[in-house]
RNA sequence: GGCCCGUUGGUGAAGUGGUUGAACACACAUGCCUUUCACGCAUGCAUUCAUGGGUUCAAAUCCCGUACGGGUCACCA
C-alpha cells in the first residue's frame, strides 16, 4: 500500500486534495500595510464585553489599514454548541451595528466561514500529512492515556504524549492497518518534528518576543467527531483565508509554539500574530477573566437595555485598548475613533480591569454633546423598546420634549447627568403632567409657604420675562415673606430672616416638580407655562393638607 | 509542579538610563462660586514606581534572585 492510499484509509471520503483548496482560495490582491483580521468566537453563547473588545481590535485595524475583518465561527466542538449560536452572535453583532467584511451572513470568497462546514478542507490537509509521514493514527483509548497521564505525574514526568510516551507513534504503517482492519477507532495525531530542548523566539506585536520550548507534543489534528482541533483548523483556516494578523485573547499564547510548527509542518506561511490581554474585574483579592455568567454587565444585552450606545462602548474600548487615544480624543472632540490611529504597541500588556465608572463618565460626556433633537430621536427608538408609556408620550409632545431636553444643553459645558437613555424618563418624567399628577410624591416633613407661591404665581411671574427679570422678581418677593434677597446677606445673620432667596427657588421647584434637583428652575417654569403652574401649586397645596 | 506573561496611586495608565519635584483621565475629598444639581475654579490624594541585590556619575526605566497575580498544560476553543 503506497502513503497515499494510507491515508486515503485513515482518511475517508475526502472529495478534494490540498491543490483544489489552494487555487480556489488564491491569494488576496491587498496593497502593503492592508490587514485582513479575523474575530473567531465559539459559539457557546451571546457575545459579551471581552470578546467585543477583541472583535473591536480586529474590526478596527482592518478599517485603519483598508483591509479586511472576518467573523469566522469556531464550532468545531459540537457538545459545548448552544443551541442558535451562531445566529446569535450574528444578532447581536448585528444589534450593535458591527458589521464585518467577510463571515456568515456578511459574504465574502473565502468560505465558508463556519468551521463545522469546512470538514473536507482539515481533512484534505490532515491526509497530505499522512501521506508525508508528518502525522499518524492513534489508537490509544482515553483509559490509556489516562494511564500514562498518572505514571507522568508519579514520575514528575511532564505530562503529555510526546517522545516515547508517544506509543502509537512508532506504529508501523502493516500494524495501523491491521489495527483499522479490526474496527479499532483511532484519531490523528501530528508527528511532532520538535525538541524541547530547543527554543523558539516568535514575536508579538503587543508582548513584544517571547521564547518557548520548541513544541514536541504530538498533538490530536483530527478528532473522533471527523473534525479537527483548534490548533489544526487555525492553521489551516488562517492559511486558506490568507489572514495577515492573528489577533486573539493572550490564553493562546502558552500553545503559540504548536501552532508555529503547525505552519512549518504544513508548508505555511506564518501570519503577524498580537495577542491581546484579557478583560478582568476584580473579586475579593483576586482578579479574573470577565464573565458572562457571573458578571451581567459583561452581556452586550445589559447596554442595550439600558440604552448605552455602541459608540460609547467603543469609545471605552479605544480608551483602554490605546493608552493615547483618551487624551487625543480629548484635544479632539469633534473627531471620532476612526480618525485615530490605533497601534499594537499601544495595547496593554497585563490584564486590564474593566471600569464601569469610567465608561459611564465616557457615556455622560457622549449624552452631553448631543443635540436635542438626536437625543429626542435616541429617547423615542429606546422607549419603544423598552418603555411604551413614555414612548407614546414622547410621540404626543415632540416639540415639547425637545425644547425640554434642550434645557442647559446648548451651552459651552452642558449638563452631565444622562449616562444611557434609560436615565432619561428618571430626569424628566416630572414635566409631563400625565406623570406628574400621578408619581409625584412630597416630602410632607418638610413645611413650605403656599401662600407665597401662589402670590408668587398670580402677581409676579410672567412666562414673557427675560431670566434676569425672572430672578428680580423674585428677589423682589423675598422681603415681603421675611427672605434675604441677597445670598450673603442671609450667610451673613441667618437669624434675621425666614430663610434666602434660595429657599425660595426651593418651595417653587418643589411644588412644581417635586423634586428638590432639577435642571435650571427658569427655563422649568417657562416650559411648564403659567397656567401648569398653578394647577400643579393647587394639586401641591391639596396634597400638603 | 512545568512552561509563558505581568507587577507605577482607589481605577485606567504616561514613562524604554538624565528638565519626573512621576503626566493625563476617571473616581474620591475639601473649599469657592451659585436659585438646587451639574458646570467652572482652587486645593488635596504614589517622599516613590511589588521586593532584595547588582550594573552606572545617574534606574520606574538595564541584569539576577524572591514574592504576589494571571494564562496554559484535553479527542475545549
């Protein structure tokens, strides 16, 4: 029996060699610096903040350069598979608004992007390699191994199949066949070229070179499932789609030397490789891999429900991905992040802690410098969603609640309250009056004068006044229920006055709002207009008594 | 345990041998301003870069050891 008729036993129904793939994947046409980067998730369940981030680093090198971001889906183990998951993370990707050039559902010549779809592809090349005598059957059963795993481990042996631990390895091929002839069940594994004695320098665009032991395991290419093993489809994949960058979480890095020799072993070229340090959050003393499970806010879906927008999870992500894009962003506030240049060298090395408080700061200042009428248009898709009842609100007083959210917005250092639509209802409900008379809730303790308010509203405020005219009315009001006009004057002898003009502007805010904070009391009254005014001192009046 | 990687304030960090008295941002604290909150302004927050040693005229920056933290050692990715 010739090698290449072994392997074709080893190695079944495989409807094409290696030389099909090679010309029907041909090298890409990519000018020089243009990256082609792939986001290569499992699908065990919905996207969340870690691997947003790396699919942020993916997605954003390929733009910057001209190049080419994938979605390739890693579903080659088929139990840890959840049910819709690959659809999943297309939604939710979809959700976001993150589109890639090239992945299921987003085209492209180098398919199919879904790993469990490109059996044949691993195959063609696990039987080139048998054919070259660059990897062979294992007949060991997982008692077996289990075996010499424990013999290892009494002798402080490193633990693994490799060297003459490697029993299956000095098989001859008379002795595989026989073995295959009985319906033994087998997998491949790779005859590992390496010695551990020898070390390999492979350099990464973060960390910088990192030296290892030369690979010597002879790992499993292909599984009993038919499929093969990450490492093996990496190479493989990696090669056929001609990826310029590996960018991956940094747990790779400990198996990096088995992939490089996947490469030489193979005949391949060797992509650029940056693995990128993991999303951590601190528990206790301990600090550990973001997760899904544990964490909620790591689930996109918690932004979503919120109404924390994609491009503020972006800005966060740039901010820690690019330790100078923060302070460039800050001389450069009406440029975004596509006008940064990121740069691997930039990225953290260690771990970094995922900072809540720091991407709602972010997302104040992005809620900050919109316009009223794109906030409105934010509100109302949110609401829909999320809150019909303010929804049909907002629809009923558009022009209203536009001039309301516009309050102490157009100005050089807008407020910074909003931090996600969500917050929106919280900071504004009061100045709807369906709202108002039902949820609003006074602090009864607290005594206020409503002969002063309404002598305040039926003589002295007029909705025409400038805001000066406004406060000099008011001032004007003070003497005669025994209030300091003057701040100072009141600091100066509390003892002589009811309270400042402050206590004043606190009895109106209060009954007609019901809130001791608010937004600039002037422009409240103005958009409340005066006849709301009174009906609302009236209902505060009937609920003090 | 083996092999990798890391360790600068509450957090993210700047920094690659000498204008660093260790930027900047977030958070926090105090005060001022003020119709509230916010904004703004002012001030405070690492006598020191995990630790011990070495190289050097000079070290957070280079070298070695130690401690601590993280990753990884599957027919999982």
């Amino acid at each position: 029996m010739t090698r290449k008729e072994y392997s074709e036993l080893l190695v079944p129904n495989v409807e094409h060699d290696v030389n099909y793939y090679e010309e029907k994947y041909p090298k890409r046409d990519l000018k020089v610096g243009e990256m082609v980067t792939r986001f290569a998730p499992s699908p065990t369940g919905f996207v969340h903040m870690g691997s947003l981030y790396a699919s942020f680093v993916d997605l954003v090198m390929a733009r910057q350069t001209n190049g080419i971001a994938m979605l390739r889906i890693e579903d080659t183990d088929q139990k840890r598979e959840v049910e819709n998951g690959i659809e999943g993370i297309v939604n939710d990707f979809k959700n976001l608004g993150i589109n890639f050039n090239e992945g299921p559902s987003f085209g492209g010549n180098y398919g199919p992007y879904v790993q469990s779809e490109r059996g044949d592809i691993y195959r063609a090349y696990v039987r080139k390699l048998i054919e070259e005598d660059k990897a062979y059957p294992c007949f060991c059963t997982p008692e077996e191994l289990e075996e010499t795993r424990n013999i290892q481990e009494l002798e402080k042996a490193r633990i693994g199949y490799y060297g003459t631990w490697a029993k299956c390895r000095s098989l001859t091929m008379e002795e595989a066949i026989e073995k295959v002839k009985n319906g033994e069940k087998y997998i491949i594994r790779l005859k590992s070229p390496g010695n551990f004695n020898n070390k390999v320098v492979l350099h990464d665009l973060i960390k910088g070179n990192i030296e290892m032991p030369e690979n010597d395991m002879d790992i499993v290419i292909l599984k009993s499932d038919n499929l093969p093993t990450y490492h093996f489809a990496h190479a493989v994949d990696d090669h056929l789609m001609h990826t310029t960058n590996v960018i991956r979480g940094d747990e790779w890095v400990s198996s990096w030397n088995v992939h490089e020799q996947l490469f030489k072993v193979l005949g391949f070229e060797m992509p650029a490789y940056a693995h990128i340090s993991p999303l951590t959050v601190k528990e206790g003393n301990t600090v550990r891999k973001i997760s899904k499970r544990k964490d909620p806010w790591a689930a996109v879906s918690y932004y979503h429900q919120k109404g924390i927008p994609t491009e503020v999870i972006d800005l966060y992500l740039a901010t820690i991905n690019n330790s100078t894009f923060e302070s460039w962003y800050l001389q450069n506030p009406d440029k975004g992040i596509n006008d940064f240049e990121f740069e691997f060298d930039k990225c953290p090395i260690g771990g970094t802690l995922f900072d809540i408080q720091k991407l709602i700061s972010i997302s104040k200042v992005y809620f900050s410098a919109l316009k009223a009428s794109k906030l409105y248009e934010g509100v109302l898709e949110y609401t829909e969603k999320y809150d019909l009842e303010f929804h049909e609100l907002l629809k009923k007083y558009k022009e209203y609640m536009i001039n309301v959210l516009n309050i102490e917005r157009e100005i050089p250092r807008p407020r910074r309250d909003i931090s996600a639509y969500e917050d929106v209802r919280k900071f504004t409900w009061y100045m709807f009056d369906e709202l108002y008379f039902k949820e609003a809730k006074f602090n009864l303790e607290k005594k206020y004068n409503i002969e002063l308010l309404k002598d305040y509203v039926n003589n002295y405020y007029n909705e025409s006044d400038s805001k000066e005219e406004w406060f000099n009315k008011i001032k004007e009001l003070a003497p005669k229920y025994g209030y300091a006009a003057e701040t100072k004057a009141y600091k100066q002898e509390p003892e002589k006055y009811v309270g400042s003009i402050g206590d004043i502007c606190e009895a109106i805010r209060v009954a007609v709002t019901s809130l001791t904070m608010t937004p600039d009391l002037y422009e409240i009254l103005k958009n409340l207009g005066k006849e709301r005014i009174i009906k609302r001192i009236n209902f505060f009046e009937e609920s003090n008594k």
